[in-house]
C-alpha cells in the first residue's frame, strides 16, 4: 500500500477499485486466513489494512469506514459471525 500510497497522491473511486482489486487484494488474499479468516485478530488485521487503504479516495476520506466501503460498494473482509475470541 506503502507503494501505492507514494504514486498515486489523489485517487478517485474508479481508479482507487482498480488499484485496490489488481495490486492490494491479491496481496492479503495470498494468505490462508485471508480466505476464511477464523481468529478475531487476524479480521482485525485485515480490516485495518482494508481501512487505511479506503481512506486513500479522497472524496470520501472524511467519511466512516462503513460509508467508505457503501460508496465505494465493497464489503467488509471479516463477517461478525465468523468471530472468535
């Protein structure tokens, strides 16, 4: 994201989805857990990397993160159900 963050200063929502499905999403997708993930922490982790790279869209930076994920019509990477303390 780091790589990302440094190229692209202003992205808007076509260009951040495109950006984010070819570059940042393969990436935690690589990873078993991203798959199902099982561990409270580990959706924390990834839904912290998720948040940090919505806030990348300029025009909705100033919004929640569930705004964020409305506008930019993407779903959360951990479900509630799947939780485990």
């Amino acid at each position: 994201m780091g790589m990302v963050r440094r190229n692209f200063r202003r992205l808007d929502k076509e260009d951040f989805l495109l950006i984010y499905k070819k570059y940042i999403r393969p990436h935690m997708e690589y990873c078993v857990q991203a798959w199902s993930p099982y561990l409270k922490k580990v959706i924390e982790c990834l839904e912290k990397v998720q948040r940090s790279a919505t806030k990348m869209v300029h025009e909705f930076c100033h919004l929640s993160y569930e705004q964020r994920l409305r506008n930019l019509e993407m779903i959360p990477l951990g479900s509630e159900e799947t939780e485990v303390t």
